[in-house]
C-alpha cells in the first residue's frame, strides 16, 4: 500500500503535470485548428442550454480558483487575513459547497443536453462526452468531502492537503506520506483532479489557455452592410 500510495500521490502528479504543460504546447504547435471549444450552441441554444452553460462556468472557474488559492496559500498568510486554519476550513466548505451546487446542476443540464440530443452528440469530440462525465463526477466527489470536513472543523485536514499541495509544487520531497491516513474520499478526489490534467491536452479543456482579454485592448471593428 505504501508503494501504491507513493506513485499516486508522489509520483502521478509530475506525471500528469508534464503531460499537462508539454502536450498543451506540443498540441499548440502542431493542431492549432483544434484548439477551440467547438460549440455546439449553433445547433442547440435553448434558455435550458444558457442556464447550464452559466451556472457550470460560473461554479467551476469559482471551485478552481478557489482550490487554487486554497491549496497553495502558505498557512504563515492566514493571520494577516484575520483567519485560523479552522476558519479557512468553513470558509472554503460554505462557498465551495454552493459553487459546486451551481457547477453540478449546470453539468447535469450540459451532461444530459450531450447525451440525449442527437445533433449535439453527433457534434461531440472522442472526448467530449468522457471529460464532461470525469468533472461531473469530480465535483459529485468534490461535494461528498464537504461531511468528511465538517468532522475536521480545527483545520487539520485543510492543512494536510495544503502542505502536500505545496510540496509537490515547490518539489519537496514526503509529500505522499502526507496524505497516507487522510479518508478515501479525499484521495479519490485528488486521483480524478490529477487525471483531468492528465486529460486536457486532448480535450477542448484547451480552450482555458486561450482566454480573450487582448479584446480588452483591440480596437473596435466597423462592419458596413453592402449596398445593393
């Protein structure tokens, strides 16, 4: 078990990490026609489509940034920003519980829309639908730990999984044995989370890089209807 517990938590992380940085690139370089999101709003764009469209980007770019920050945040910050490890804890249980609420009912509108709508699924990537079914499953996985944390309510298990975090990032070496007595939920959790960066070189997930703000910045386009 320890072995096992070494190459899932101490080991598949680069792994996926790498796959992560180096496909993007390498997939970047040589196939940019398919870096895009390939909508399928042009063939489906009801009021059930826009609710869920929003309400899983909304929740899922809050749980990710919020992770993000989370995760890595070094713990010596917290007292600057009037918090304790146990309050951090509810915090992140509180918003993390309603934005994975606004993200799993977005994705079972989304899920269900793919599945069930012939012209969208004939739309559909290899991979669109089995990416969709991991987040949708993550996040299930993601609300299911909100329990197992209400039982840890001084912090512990938020300061475990932080000092992991840290130190895969920062390279150091014990990160799996951190993480060895923690609940299955949470393990199983992060499996699936390092198994989607595994994945987004070879989904539309790519798209995330590809984020439009020099918009912000571009000037405006005059389009002129042609007179007969």
């Amino acid at each position: 078990m320890d072995y096992l517990n070494n190459l899932l938590f101490g080991y598949y992380p680069y792994i996926a990490g790498t796959v992560f940085l180096v496909g993007s690139v390498v997939r970047f370089d040589m196939s940019q026609y398919t870096w895009k999101t390939n909508s399928s709003q042009i063939v489906d764009n009801t009021p059930r489509f826009r609710l869920g469209n929003n309400l899983f980007h909304v929740g899922i770019l809050f749980l990710f940034f919020g992770h993000l920050v989370g995760l890595l945040m070094p713990h010596a910050l917290y007292p600057y920003l009037g918090m304790t490890a146990g309050s951090k804890q509810v915090i992140a249980m509180v918003t993390g519980g309603l934005f994975g609420l606004f993200a799993a009912v977005g994705g079972a509108i989304l899920l269900l829309r793919r599945l069930t709508n012939p012209r969208v699924r004939a739309q559909s990537s290899q991979m669109d639908i089995p990416i969709l079914i991991i987040l949708y499953v993550q996040l299930l996985l993601g609300l299911l730990t909100i329990p197992f944390s209400a039982a840890h309510l001084d912090g512990s298990m938020m300061i475990v999984l932080s000092d992991w975090a840290q130190r895969i990032v920062t390279f150091q070496p014990g990160a799996a044995t951190l993480v060895a007595g923690v609940p299955w939920i949470y393990k199983i959790h992060l499996f699936l989370g390092l198994t989607v960066f595994l994945l987004f070189p070879f989904t539309r997930l790519v798209h995330i890089w590809s984020a439009p703000v020099w918009y912000l910045g571009r000037r405006y386009q005059i389009v002129r209807k042609r007179q007969a």
